[in-house]
C-alpha cells in the first residue's frame, strides 16, 4: 500500500507555489528601492517609510516581508547561507573539511566578481552601520548552524554530540576567515581579487 503523504524530501523537491514565488518577487524589489536609497541617503537617513512609498507598500505590509530595516539590506544573506550550505555538500567526498569549506565559498566570490563595484558599495555601507553590522553577525551565526551537519558528516562525528565541538569550530573560523577576507578587501578598494583574500585568510590557519 502507498502513502500518499510526502515525504520531506520530496516537499522540499516540490517548486514554490504562486505565494512563495509572488513573495520572493516582492522582497527582491523592496531589497532594491532599499539599496538604492541607502546608497543615494546613508542607512540612518533613510527611513522605512521612505522605501514603503517608493517599493508602493505600506509601512505595515512593508513589515510584513522584513522584520527590521537592517533585514531588507541584509535579507539575500539568508539565501547565500543555504546556497552555501549546498556548495559545501556538493564538494567532493575526498576534501578535508576545510578545502570543501573554502571551495563553498566560492558562491560568494563568483557573485561579487558579477557586480564588485557594487558589492565594495554595499559592505562599505554595512561595516560603516553599527547596526548592519551586528545584524549580518547574527545572520553569519544562522550560517554556522547550516554549515555544521555537513562539516560533521566528514569529519565522521555526530554534530550533536556536546563533547565534540570540532565541526562548529571550524565553521565558525572559516566565517571569521571570510569576514576578514571581506573587510581586507574593502580596504583595499578590490584591487586585491576576494578570491585571493580568502586563500591568504584561510591558508593562515594551515600554515
């Protein structure tokens, strides 16, 4: 006898409905009125009512989609961490985890070499905010959590276990190592390629 329930791997298979689709349409274009003024005004001087009126939203179905105005800057870092996370289960089985970890971030790099002017724009504009910054600190943690299952799975470990706490200390200094590639290349104005920030951060550690 078949069930006819799905299972979850088949639901997550399943491609979003209209909802979904007609959401991600809506946070993407707010995302990008929100850019654009931040860019054009700083981050403090614009305010939520401002991208509302521009996106055609009001204050409260703004809200709706964003919990707080650092989200509609910092709301595509939630799709880079499952994006991530997908890159590191598709490396091959025979890296260590922390070549897998720097061949999974290759997702962000080939995203910023599409737009690097724009990229160098906007990590200007979070590591100048306070509270952007403390915000993406928080959504690198979410990041963490994602990455931890697959770093176990090689390592062989269960990521549950309390007494091993391998796979979470290398997904959290591989972040720092990329939080600090990132903020070497700000400095730099992206003279110096992310990629090869990234190899100079990570490699640090293995040396």
């Amino acid at each position: 006898m078949t069930d006819s329930a799905s299972t979850p791997a088949q639901a997550a298979s399943k491609p979003p409905g209209l909802r979904e689709r007609m959401r991600a349409t809506v946070i993407a274009e707010v995302g990008e009125v929100g850019l654009r003024l931040f860019a054009a005004q700083g981050f403090d001087r614009t305010t939520v009512d401002q991208i509302a009126a521009e996106a055609g939203l009001s204050r409260a179905s703004l809200f709706r989609y964003f919990r707080t105005k650092e989200d509609i800057v910092l709301g595509q870092l939630e799709d880079f961490g499952r994006r991530i996370a997908e890159a590191l289960a598709d490396r091959p089985e025979e890296e260590q985890p922390w070549q897998a970890l720097r061949g999974a971030f290759d997702v962000l790099v080939q995203e910023n070499e599409k737009a690097p002017e724009q990229t160098l724009s906007y990590l200007r504009m979070l590591f100048a905010t306070p509270s952007l910054r403390a915000r993406h600190f928080e959504k690198q943690l979410n990041w963490q959590m994602l990455l931890v299952p697959e770093i176990a799975r090689r390592l062989e470990v269960d990521p549950a276990d309390p007494a091993d706490p391998r796979p979470g200390a290398l997904a959290a200094a591989a972040l720092a190592c990329l939080d600090a590639a990132s903020t070497g290349w700000v400095a730099c104005d992206g003279t110096v390629p992310l990629s090869t920030m990234l190899d100079r951060s990570m490699g640090a550690l293995t040396e």
